[in-house]
C-alpha cells in the first residue's frame, strides 16, 4: 500500500507487513470509539491469531529492550496477554496478568511480585497510556526492580509521561477527523465501526 512508504527501516517494514498479512492494520473509512473518523484502523488482536506471527513480534520487541535480564513479564488483560505470555516464554520468565475489575485493573489469582523480582510490563498497543499507568502503578506497589514498559504499538499522537522507560516495537498514528470535517475522499466512502 501506497501509505507505508513513511516506514524505512527494514524491522517496521516487516512488522507493518505481519499486520497488513493478518488483517490488523485496515484501510478505508473507519468510526472510532471517540466518534472521531479515521483512515486507518489497528486491531491488535487479529495478529494474535497467528502463533507464528506472535512470534515473530515478540522476537524483533525483544531486540529493542535494553536489558533482558527479566524475572517476571505482567501484562494488562486482554491486550497483552498474548504477547506477553510469548515475550516471557522467549525470556524465560515467569508470566502474570492483570484483568479489570469495576473497570479497573487489579493484581488478582493470588499472582506474587517478589521484592527480588526484576519485572518488565508488556502491552499491545498504547494510544494514550491509561492502562499502562494504572498498570504502573499497581507494580508500583510491591517493592521489586521495575525495568520499564514495552508494546508492541505506540499509537500516542502526544508524548507519553509514564515516569518509566518506554519503548514500542512501532510508532504509528494516522490523522483523525471529526465527522464533519472530512476530507473529500473520505466522504465518498461508506464509514464503518469496527470495534475496540
């Protein structure tokens, strides 16, 4: 696609390539969850479909990290349970999950940080850092060695303050418009609501 010329460097070709091959990365004219229009659409989850795929985005996230002396990966439920589960397994550590409780995330399943734990937070796409702050702040809690935050996709359009270091496999975020606002060929083409 004409669009993907912006990316030059080979590893973000070959991550835009997994997404376009798994249908995770859309193009036409797409309604968000903020009622904004957009483009282009990322869904996560549809690459997870593919193990081999996972993978693979796991291995090129892992040559990104600047320390791979990990003990424990936790990762925000649902986005990030499978890419974390497989960063962890390539790492050899040991995996926990986050999940939402009152539209929270919570520590639960009587999973432990250990105060000897080196603990690495891994996501799947971060747009504004909500999740990943409340994420933070749960690790936060437990006394341990909190190397930082990883994703596979930085969707941020503003710069993150997550107090952590922060590193994303891809930085990728396309123009929004408002409804009314839409460019000339985006209005020729029927808008769609994929879903979050």
């Amino acid at each position: 696609m004409l669009f993907l010329r912006i990316f030059m460097d080979e590893t973000n070709q070959e991550v835009i390539n997994i997404f376009q091959e798994t249908q995770a990365l859309l193009k036409g004219h797409f309604i968000l969850r903020s009622g904004m229009r957009s483009e282009y659409f990322f869904q996560c989850a549809q690459v997870c479909q593919y193990l081999s795929k996972v993978t693979r985005l796991a291995e090129l996230l892992i040559e990104k990290m600047d320390s791979k002396q990990v003990d424990l990966i936790v990762a925000p439920a649902m986005g990030g349970l499978v890419i974390g589960q497989e960063v962890a397994r390539q790492l050899n550590a040991r995996f926990i999950f986050l999940e939402k409780v009152n539209d929270r995330l919570a520590l639960r399943r009587n999973f432990l940080i250990q105060p000897t734990d080196k603990v690495l937070l891994v996501e799947d796409v971060v747009t504004r850092g909500g999740r990943v702050l409340e994420a933070i702040e749960i690790i936060g809690q437990h006394p341990c060695e909190f190397l930082g935050a990883v994703s596979l996709v930085d969707r941020s359009t503003q710069d993150l303050n997550l107090g952590i270091p922060f590193t994303s496999l891809l930085k990728m975020n396309f123009p929004t418009y408002e409804p009314e606002k839409l460019p000339l060929h985006l209005q020729k083409i029927p808008a769609t609501k994929p879903g979050s």
